[in-house]
C-alpha cells in the first residue's frame, strides 16, 4: 500500500521532499496496520491483538519504503 500511495508522486515536480512524503505515508500505514490489531482485539469476535501482525506490517511497510524510494531515484536519471 505504500508503494501504490507514492506512485503518483514519483514523476512528479514536487515542492516538498519526496522523502518526507514517502516517510509520512509510510508512518500512516503502519500506525493505520496497529490500529487495526487494537479494532480486532476490542471489537471483533475470535480475534486476538497480535504482535507478529504489528511485526509484519513495519516489515511491510519498509519494503514499501525502500522500493517507492528506489524506484524515485531511478526515475530521477
């Protein structure tokens, strides 16, 4: 989900950063990846809150992070 959030931006004159952008979206996701443990352990039946998930989202979510960053600097060339 990180990559296909930075995909518009990587062509793209920006004002800001890129990897400021890339580093906030990357940081939502994974904070939107524990919210989600915290609903299925308060909310949803036979659900448990579990660190493995919270593990592989930041997994996840740094894959997306270096891939979204690797692809901006090729299309820099």
């Amino acid at each position: 989900m990180v990559f296909l959030w930075c995909v518009p931006f990587l062509n793209r004159p920006l004002q800001k950063p890129f990897v400021k952008i890339l580093a906030g979206v990357t940081i939502g996701f994974f904070c939107y990846g524990v919210l989600i443990e915290f609903v299925q352990h308060y909310f949803v039946l036979n659900r448990s809150f579990d660190l493995g998930d919270i593990g592989a989202d930041a997994v996840g979510c740094l894959i997306g992070f270096f891939f979204s960053r690797r692809q901006w600097k090729l299309s820099e060339l």
